[in-house]
C-alpha cells in the first residue's frame, strides 16, 4: 500500500488516489476539483494540453463516483486523474496529433486503451501536446507552440509526448499517456523526471493510436512511480482483437509483484544486469554519465551482480530507425488527404491531384514532410533494396543482439538519453544531432523488448538524468521490479523542482 | 547516394506533397545529410544468410471467423467531411 494517500497539493499517486477513493475516504469528484483547478492555473503556461474541459471532467468524475458503490472491486484505477496524448482517440474529443492536418477531427471511437482506462475507474483529463504525429524528440515540432520543462522553462521536456511528460511532472495528473515509437515515451520521462514504460512490442494494443510506425509503436504510462507504472499497466496489456499485433498472451499482473515488495526492503540479490559498453561511448555527456554511473553503483550495492555485455550491431540502429519508421510513416499517413475528414486545401479550382499535394503540403509541418520524403525515397524503385530491405535486415540482426545479451543477464542497463533536457531551439535546426538523442532508447524499439526509465539523479545544471532498464521480450515483470527496487533505495522521484506550485 | 533536385522533385511527387522551390531546396540539403549518414548501413556485415526472409521471420498474420461486424455510424463519420453530399464524400471533378 503506498504510503502517500492523503490528497496534498503534491505529489499523489495513482495508487494513493485510487486506494482512498475506494476506501470512501475521498469523493472521486473532490479529487476531480483539485486536479482542474491545478490544470486551469499551469497548463497554458506550460503549453502540455491542447484540449481541456473542466466541465467534461466533472462529468466523467461524477460517472465514475455513481459506479463506485457496485463495481469498486474492478475498478483499480478509482477517480485516478490521465491526461491522453493527443494521438490517442477519444471519442467525442478533438484529437489533432498536434498538427494543422486534422485540427478540426474530432474522433469517432475511443482507443481501446481508453475503453480499458474508462472501465477501471480513471477520469480522463483532456488530450496533452506532442511532437505532430509523434515524430520528434523535443515537442518542438507541435503545430501548437512547443510545450516547456517544468524543470527550466527555457528547456524542451523532450518529446515526442513532451505534454504527457510535463503535466505528470507538473502534476497535473498523476498518470499520462504517451506513445513510444523511438523514444518518445522514455526520453521525456528523463528529461522530466518521471517514470516512462515502453512495454513489448503487441502487449498494449494499437486500436485507436494514430499510427506512426505500425512495426514499432507502443502506447504506455508515465508517472511518477513505478507502482503507479504497473498499476496502469496491468490495465492496459492484454489480447485486442481489433489489433492484429496484439499478443495473444499479453495480459499482466505486475502490480501483484510490487505489493508482495513493500513489505520488506526490496532489493536485487540475485538479479543479473548487463551494461552494453556501446550505449557508454562518445556521444554521451560527461556530467549524465557520472549520474548514471553511480546509480549502477547503487545498483551493485542492492545486491546484483554487473556483467559487460556488447551489443554490436547497436551503432546501426538510427540509421536502421530513420530508414524503417519513416517508410512506416510514409505510408501510414498517405491517409490524410483533405477527403473524409481534417484539414482541406480551401483553393476551389484545383484538381484532384493537386488538391491532394496542396492539403497535404500546407497541413504537415516541415518534420513531417521531411519524414515522408525519407521513407517515400526508401521504398521507391531502385532504392527499396539498398535502404528499406537492408534496413529490416539490420533490424534483425540487432534484435540477436539483445537475444544474445539476454542469455546472459536479466537486464541492461543504460543512460535513457545521453544529455539532460536542452534548451529550446538548440537542436531544431540540425536533424541529425535531434535524431542522435534518441540513440539510447531506438534500439529497444527495433528489438520489441520493453524498457523503462526511471529517474536517477541530477546533473551539474540541477536537470533530471533519466536511467532505462530493458528486459527480454514479455519481461515486464522483471523490468518493474528491478525499477521498484531501485527507486525504493534512493527516492529520486520524491525530488520536486520548487516553482512548481 | 546523390540527392539532387530531380530526385527531391521526384520523391515529392510520389509522396502527393506540393513543394516550393525553397522547401525543395531545404528538403534536398536535408535528405543529402541524413541519408550520408545512413550510408554506414552499406558497410554492415550481413550475417542473416540469403535464406533469411523479413516476411517470413516473423509470426503469421492471426485470422478471426468471417462474422459480420459493426462498422462506424455513417452520421459520425460524414460529420467530419469537409465536402459532403449525404453519404458521399465531395471531390473535385476527376474525368472532364
């Protein structure tokens, strides 16, 4: 049982919430009050929202209130407020992908995430800013002003589910969703120093999220604490039939595994970890290294054994990322044209055709447009087989990799970016060095096993480093555990930055 | 790999986007830098064998019993048209 279950102005759970509504010891709709009142003061000065309806949530609270008396049994996640990346469907709701293209959609189904979520109790609370369409590593690239670090305003929270990572760090809300295809639920997780979980590639069904790179998207949590992460977990994983990459055998039960270790001192006697010597050269700062090297320290003091492992194929991993996601990408978004729904190039007297070019270039921002071109060129005559079919083979091979690694470990370990948060504007110009901060946490994505960051510890600028723990295909449990009994030893996540209110 | 403005103008075109001259431009320098950089995947050791498939290394798509199912309210998904005319979408004109 957590032991933060009174509704301070600070830094409650999703746990804590849900185990005091269910207790009647706080009304779902007085949680709801607290939460709107603290959004409608912070969320334009952060810019993390692009829709909120303080009276749509009221409603919802007071739906999830009505439930309780008859169906608290299966509702874990009680009045526990979630604020939706805006790639994410709810019905009803304008849901944009942070770009001009469908700024006036609103979507006609919920997610199955969202079915999921609403069914356990959750009150959703609005729909957060990214990155468009889920490509970019700073949520620079929103077509609605980029969203900034509750951290240091001058910084991005990284991206690309840069508004889910900022009002979980703002606490806005004690869980957000994001969506992780390169990095983009872990690296904003570290920049903002909270917990992030990408899960195995099939375990949270795709249905409903606006898909990038169908091969390699995952939808999952951001908290503030691993419990909180395998609460929401649990809820979320398991068999869809609407998602034909749902794993038949998917479903969790982790938060069972955190509970039976709160009773003691959790530690990691017996747990094999691996550090890939790759993820540790150049390219990763000094002062973020120094963090990450003494949370291996505490690691080894928590009792697990360290082992070097190597990862070879790894170096290949943007280039293979950059060739695939945007092959994905590119044909994923053919979809938005300007017929059935978003955006519409308003010039009456053009063509079919052209109507099309002139939608489609006047409603994508210039990353989007950049990423189409790439994956369009990768899968063009006369260049499939040198980019694309060798890109799919580098996957394959990389996927051995940590196949390989995992004979011999439990987990790896490994800084989740190798900087803390830059500032804004640092790296909007040079598409490379903003694909390169992804170098840590793209691997994990082309291999399917899930990872999580946590956060563990500060730089010499005072910003949050971010640690990421992967695990072998379906090793979530482990994975959480390991996460639990780390933070457990060294309280990272209780660390608040002061201005925020 | 020479990334030139034929192939930029080429590769907008297949991707149904209508480029200026300056985003061409932009786009070509762009394309040119990230694709010297995916260049290092040409000197990657292919250890696979040439047996190795990528549509046949994975799982089988699953299938499901060929029951009908509902499909999406007509009302909800025209609501979002831009041109409509009942349960059409409007486009312009395609054959003269």
């Amino acid at each position: 049982m957590s032991s933060e279950t009174s509704l301070t102005p600070w830094s409650p759970t999703a746990a804590g919430i849900a185990h005091d509504v269910r207790a009647g010891n706080i009304a779902i709709t007085d949680v709801a009050e607290h939460y709107i009142k603290r959004t409608e003061t912070l969320h334009k000065g952060l810019n993390t929202h692009l829709q909120f309806d303080g009276n749509d949530v009221r409603r919802q609270a007071k739906a999830q209130q009505a439930r309780l008396k008859s169906e608290s049994a299966t509702m874990p996640l009680a009045g526990v407020p979630i604020v939706v990346k805006d790639n994410i469907c709810v019905s009803g709701v304008r849901t944009t992908c942070a770009s001009k293209i469908l700024e006036n959609y609103t979507a006609t189904y919920d997610a199955t995430v969202i079915n999921r979520l609403r069914a356990a109790g959750a009150v959703f609370f609005g729909k957060a800013n990214c990155d468009e369409f889920a490509m970019g590593s700073s949520n620079e690239n929103s077509a609605y002003g980029p969203v900034k670090n509750p951290w240091d305003l001058a910084r991005v929270p990284g991206g690309s589910s840069g508004g889910s990572a900022a009002a979980v760090a703002a606490d806005l809300a004690p869980v957000a969703l994001g969506s992780d295809t390169g990095g983009s639920i872990r690296q904003p997780a570290a920049f903002c120093g909270i917990v992030g979980l990408k899960t195995t590639y099939g375990r949270v069904s795709r249905y409903g999220l606006v898909a990038f790179g169908s091969s390699l998207d995952q939808i999952g949590p951001m908290t503030r604490t691993v419990e909180d992460s395998a609460l929401v977990f649990d809820v979320l994983a398991g068999f869809d039939p609407h998602d034909s990459t749902s794993l038949a055998n998917g479903a969790a039960e982790s938060s069972k595994l955190i509970a039976k270790m709160q009773s003691g001192k959790p530690d990691l006697k017996g747990m094999r970890v691996g550090i890939a010597k790759e993820f540790f050269e150049e390219g990763l700062d000094a002062s973020t290294a120094k963090v990450v090297e003494a949370a291996i320290d505490e690691i080894k003091k928590l009792g697990a054994s360290i082992k070097t492992v190597s990862l070879p194929h790894i170096k290949y991993s943007v280039a293979t990322y950059y060739i695939l996601a945007t092959a994905e990408a590119s044909a994923n978004l053919a979809r938005f044209d300007g017929i059935r729904y978003g955006y519409r190039a308003k010039d009456k007297s053009l063509s079919l055709k052209d109507l099309y070019r002139t939608t489609r270039a006047e409603g994508f921002g210039r990353e989007v447009k950049q990423r189409i071109m790439l994956g369009t060129f990768a899968l063009s005559s006369g260049y499939y087989d040198a980019y694309y079919a060798k890109a799919n083979r580098a996957r394959a091979m990389i996927a051995e990799d940590y196949r390989k690694a995992f004979s011999e470990v439990d987990l790896l370990v490994s800084p989740t970016a190798p900087t803390s948060a830059f500032k804004i504007g640092e790296k909007s110009n040079d598409p490379l060095a903003m694909y390169l901060s992804d170098i840590c946490t793209i691997p994990v994505n082309l291999a399917g096993i899930p990872a999580i960051s946590i956060p563990c510890g500060f730089d010499g600028a005072g910003l949050p480093v971010g640690l990421q723990l992967m695990a072998p295909l379906m090793g979530e449990e482990k994975l959480l555990t390991g996460a639990y009994a780390y933070e457990h030893a060294t309280q990272w996540h209780r660390q608040r930055h002061p201005k925020i209110g | 790999m020479k990334i030139d403005r034929a192939l930029v103008t080429r590769v907008a075109e297949l991707a149904n986007l209508k480029l200026t001259d300056g985003e061409l431009t932009h786009y070509e320098a762009q394309m040119a830098k990230i694709l010297g950089y995916v260049e290092q995947l040409s000197g990657l050791e292919d250890k696979l064998g040439k047996d190795w498939r990528s549509d046949t290394a994975g799982s089988s798509t699953p299938e499901r019993p060929d029951n009908v199912q509902p499909s999406m309210a007509v009302d909800a998904v025209m609501a979002q048209a831009p041109a409509s005319s009942g349960s059409v979408f409007q486009v312009p004109r395609i054959i003269e």
